[in-house]
C-alpha cells in the first residue's frame, strides 16, 4: 500500500500548487476531501460521467441520493463528481485534453493521500475486425505508427514513453466482461490525435489517401495487435505506466472499420456495457456490498 509518488522536483518549491483545469488547490485539505479514494473512472463525456457517479451511489452508497450529485470544483472545462471512495470525471477529447486532467488530478491524489487508487478510463471506439458492441479492454496502448510508446515533444526534444496497462486490472476487467455475456476482447488499443484523417477515416472533410491506403492500414494495425481505435489511451497507458498508478481503457466499439467508418444508429447500449463491467470490478476493489439491480440498456 502506498500514495502516489510525484518524482517531478520543482513542485516541492510551489507554495501553494494550483490545479488550474480542476479548481482545487494544494492550500485545500485535500486529504479531508479526497484522502479516501481508491477508484477514479474517466470518460470523455461530462453527462455520461454524472450518470456514472449516479450509478455508484446507487450501487455502494445508499446514504447517497443520486438526485444530489453535481460536478465539484472548477466545470468550464471538465466535469469531476466525487461518491465514497470513487471520482468520476470527464476529460473531453484526445490526448492533449486528458494530460492536463491527469497531471492535475495525479498531484491532487497525491497531495490528498489517497491510497493505491485505480485508474480506469471507460470510453468508445471504432473496433477493426470486431462486431460493435464488443468491449476492448487494453493490455497496451499503441500510437498511430503502429508503435507501443507514446511519444510527444518536451522542451524542444521528442520524448518517448511506453504504453502499458497494468495486468491486476486489465485482466479481471476481461474475465468479468465475458461473465457478464458481452461480446469482449483483450488486447491492443491504439489511439490517433484526430477522429477522421488520424483514423485513416473516408469521411471526413479531406482526405488525401485512397481506400486502398486505409485498408492496408487496418489490416497491418490489426496484424500488429490492434483491436480498436480511440483518442486517448496511448497517452493514459504511458503516463500510468510512468507514475506506477494502476491502470485499465476498457472500450466498447461503434464500429467495425473494416465495414465502414460512420456511426450510425443508437449506440446507448453498447456503452453502457463497459460501465456494468466497471461497477462488477469495483464490488470487490471497494469491498463494498452492491445495492442496485443495474442492467445495461436492450439492444435494440
Ligand atoms: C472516443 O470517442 C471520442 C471521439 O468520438 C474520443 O474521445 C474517443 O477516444
Ligand atoms: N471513437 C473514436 O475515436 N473512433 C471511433 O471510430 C468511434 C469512437
């Protein structure tokens, strides 16, 4: 059992650590406000994170109407719901926009105190070769050249991190979303800066490859152990993977690439799957006895 260690050596000289994006402040008592939690779930989405925060109360905190539960802190750019041990929180679209979120909320939970928490990352994406509605969940994250490291660009120099998720939670993730019946698959996840030209989409506003071009990607992609395409989770992996925070991106596809490149249609139940996967872990990282009855949305 330990905190999160922060190795970078300059914030020890901050008075005060303002988390800008977030609202909080290291001058808080965040240890009384957050000193206590073992499970954040991120999502793109700020609605989805509310209903997920709402679902939690449901399941594990009683004492808690999920009728009550509002975003917390600072909302113009994300949307953070604390419920017992677990946050919620939502970090919008692509890499760029959840670094900041996670450089924030990591200093924050470290400042706190919170204890080993998990990270877990429940989103969407385009499935290669699997039918939609199965649920990914990543061992590895991939960057659109088809490598295992996240790479970016600091003070002027390319740094190159690996990507790796952390087998105590991607694998009881697994084992659970085939016990709860749905379609799933384990395996690599590969994250592009763009929804449409990075995912080698036709649809979008231009488009410089050919069909030809984008099926061979795909398939070389799929060769290499990509299952599906997202906008995150290469980032996530690699800053997890960093600071030793354990993590999981558990996915449900949209889309099988393979077919075709729009989403289309009602999407509601599939993406309520991996959220019954997640609430299935959490029983027994939480300790907790469930008390709801939730069953993912019909298929239509
Ligand atoms: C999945 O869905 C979003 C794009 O529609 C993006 O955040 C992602 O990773
Ligand atoms: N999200 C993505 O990033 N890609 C898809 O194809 C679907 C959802």
């Amino acid at each position: 059992m330990s905190t999160i260690q922060i190795p970078n050596p300059h914030i020890a000289s901050l008075k005060i650590d303002h988390y800008y994006h977030l609202g909080f402040n290291s001058g808080m008592d965040l240890p009384k406000m957050f000193g206590d939690v073992k499970l954040v779930i991120f999502g793109g989405a700020n609605d989805r994170m509310k209903k997920i925060a709402q679902l939690f109360a449901a399941a594990f905190y009683p004492e808690v109407d999920p009728n009550t539960i509002e975003p917390i802190g600072e909302t113009s750019r994300f949307h953070m719901f604390k419920v017992g041990n677990v946050i919620t929180c939502s970090h919008q679209m692509g890499q760029p926009s959840f670094s900041i979120l996670l450089h924030e909320i990591t200093k924050m939970l470290a400042v706190a105190k919170a204890v080993d928490p998990v990270y877990i990352r429940l989103g969407t994406s385009g499935g290669i070769d699997v039918e939609p509605g199965t649920v990914v969940v990543a061992s590895k994250g991939f960057n659109n050249l088809l490598g295992t490291s996240h790479q970016f660009i600091a003070a002027g120099k390319i740094v190159e991190r690996p990507s790796q998720f952390s087998p105590e939670v991607y694998e009881p993730l697994y084992k659970i979303s085939q016990e709860l019946g749905f379609k799933s698959a384990l395996g690599g996840t590969m994250c592009c800066d763009d929804f449409y030209e990075g995912q080698s989409r036709l649809d979008g506003a231009i488009c410089d490859y050919s069909e030809e071009d984008k099926m061979e990607f795909l398939k070389r992609a799929h060769e290499a152990g990509v299952v599906n395409i997202e906008m995150e989770s290469c980032y996530f992996g690699a800053f997890c993977h960093h600071l030793n925070i354990k993590a999981a991106t558990m996915c449900v596809t949209l889309v099988r690439r393979l077919d075709g490149d729009q989403v289309v249609g009602n999407t509601h139940a599939w993406v309520d799957r991996p959220i019954a996967v997640a609430l299935k872990y959490a029983e027994g990282l939480l300790g907790l006895k469930r008390h709801d009855d939730f069953k993912p949305a019909e298929e239509h």
